[in-house]
C-alpha cells in the first residue's frame, strides 16, 4: 500500500484500478461487491468535481470498507465485513 499526502493523491482512474485490483484479489470483496452495490451517497461523493483528498482522508481504505446500502435500512452505510484489509 501507499500512502499519499494530499498533493499526491491519485486520480479517479488509480482509484478504479486500485479497485478492480481488490476485487481480484480478494474473494469475499468480489462477494460484498457484487451483491451490494454502492450507497447512493458514496457514489454522489466519488462524482464531486473537487479533488477526493479534500472530503477523503484515505482513498484506500474507502474502497476496501465498500460502502453500501444497509439491508436494515436504505438510509443507512453499511461496510464491508472485512473492510480493514484483512485478508
């Protein structure tokens, strides 16, 4: 993994990679991923025109958490179950 400071930060299309990558890689990500998709407000995020670093601290691990819409409650942010990495 890398770490960037906020004038490093990747663009969107590092972002999709790193993601297509993880979902390769991991299993129950590819899992998650497919059977949740994205909540609504994840994706209104990642398609603001300000640069991601200025509302996201680590781009990494956003993407590794996939953020998707509870199954309790469609207002709600549920996260994947192994978010932090672990594989």
């Amino acid at each position: 993994m890398t770490t960037e400071t906020p004038n490093q930060m990747p663009d969107y299309s590092i972002i999709a990679s790193y993601y297509v990558a993880y979902l390769h890689q991991h299993t129950w990500f590819a899992r998650e991923a497919d059977k949740y998709p994205h909540h609504p407000a994840i994706d209104k995020l990642l398609c603001r025109s300000a640069p991601i670093y200025t509302y996201v601290q680590d781009w990494q691990l956003l993407v590794r958490e996939h953020p998707h819409v509870s199954e309790e409650s469609s207002t709600q942010i549920a996260y994947a179950k192994r978010g932090q990495g672990r594989a």
